[in-house]
C-alpha cells in the first residue's frame, strides 16, 4: 500500500451546527473500487490461486494510477475475506496499483444499494476505464428528497 499526499480533513456542522463527520476538499474524490470484475478477472473467494495468473484489465492500471497521481484517495474493497488479503496485496504491488487503503469482507451478491448521509457518486464499470464524463441517468431516492 502507497500514500500519496496529505489529505486534510475540514470542519464540518450539522443542520444544527453540531460537529458533525469532518469532509474532504471538493477537488479531492474518494474512489472506491471494486477488484473482482472490475480492474481485474472476477476471481471467486474459492479459488484465490487464480489472483497469481490474472492481468489487470486494459487501462485500469493507468486511469487509477492517474487518479492517485491528482491527489485522489484510492481505496480498493472486494468480497474476498480476510484470509485472502496477502494474496491480493501482493496481486496490487506486483501489478503497481497506487492506493490508499483496502477493504475486505464486501458482501457478495452484487445488487448493492449504498445509502449513507454523505454525496454518493456510483459509476458501474461495463468494459474499461476511461476518465469519467457527467451525464444524467435515473436514480432511486428516498421518498421526499426530490430536491437532491
């Protein structure tokens, strides 16, 4: 695992001007990324061996390097438990993968709905990384939040 640089965290207050979580700058974004099917082939938790033959994907490497290069927080998560994370830090090191920390023990499944009281951005990855565009699609949000 790398660091890049010093990332600060500001002050933040609640509606009520309680302290609440502190907040990154707007120009820096906290990238969580999938590994299985995502920057690499979809390796299932019941055959870790397969991580020591199977190549990034085309442009991944570059794009998040890219990312982590500008300043922006890299944090890769997978399903795969605890058991397998030498195996999948020595998978990122080998292949130069930039980042700032990893997350085991996703839950598996797919179909995942992250609600959470900060600014969630999805982005699902289909074929390749490019760099990201704004465009608008259709989200689901909680009754009355019509104005988010």
């Amino acid at each position: 695992m790398k660091d890049n640089k010093e990332h600060s965290l500001h002050a933040a207050q609640d509606a009520d001007g309680r302290a609440a979580s502190p907040q990154l700058s707007e120009e820096v974004k906290n990238f969580l990324i999938d590994i299985d099917g995502t920057i690499t082939e979809d390796v299932p938790n019941e055959q870790p061996e397969r991580m020591a033959t199977c190549a990034p994907f085309p442009d991944a490497l570059a794009t998040l390097n890219g990312w982590f290069d500008e300043g922006h927080i890299i944090t890769f998560f997978t399903s795969r438990t605890e058991d397998h994370r030498e195996v999948t830090e020595t998978w990122l090191q080998h292949h130069g993968f930039k980042y700032n920390g990893l997350l085991m023990g996703k839950p598996r499944g797919g179909n995942y709905h992250w609600i959470d009281n900060h600014v969630v951005r999805a982005t699902r990855y289909v074929d390749r990384f490019t760099q990201l565009v704004k465009t608008t699609r259709e989200i689901e949000v909680f009754k009355g939040n019509e104005s988010d």
